[in-house]
C-alpha cells in the first residue's frame, strides 16, 4: 500500500517547485546548454535536486544527449505554497 505524503513534504515540494530557476548560473557551471527550447543536461546528477523536480518533458537523441524542458512560471506553486503555509514564497 502506497503511503501519502505528510502535509510538510507536500509544503518541501511546493517549496521546490516555486523555487525559480536560475538559468544563467546552471549555464555558468556548465550543468545545463540552452538549444532551442530545450536545454542539454550534461550530467542529469549535477542538477540542483529543487531544479530537477521542476522537470516538465525529458528526450534523449541518437547520440545519447540528454535534453529537459521546465515550466515557463511558477507562480502556481507559489500560490499553493503560501496557501498551505500563510506566508509569501521566499527564496
């Protein structure tokens, strides 16, 4: 039988999924390439684990490349994190 989360790891997940995610310094590090709409993972484990789970659509190429897409806001999981903890999102 599947046990449900508790209410604070639903609070820790919406935590992370309203995190914005900063592009420029993932580039920087040389975790992530930007390529179109997508965006190249060089290695999927160097990827910030509140980064990781904002993962909207995942495709692998013919030579092995790995390439994710995130959400275009998180204004949602904002609002549901304020909505189940009172206070405003901050990073």
């Amino acid at each position: 039988m599947t046990k449900l989360p508790s209410r604070q790891e639903i609070i820790e997940l919406a935590k992370q999924l309203a995190t914005p995610i900063d592009f420029t310094k993932l580039e920087e590090a040389g975790i992530i390439e930007k390529k179109g709409a997508w965006f190249k993972i060089k290695n999927l484990k160097n990827l910030p684990e509140y980064a990781s789970r904002q993962v909207r659509s995942i495709k692998t190429d013919s030579r092995g490349n790995c390439y994710v897409q995130f959400p275009k806001s998180w204004k949602r999981a904002q609002v549901l994190y304020r909505r189940m903890t009172g206070k405003a999102y901050n990073k």
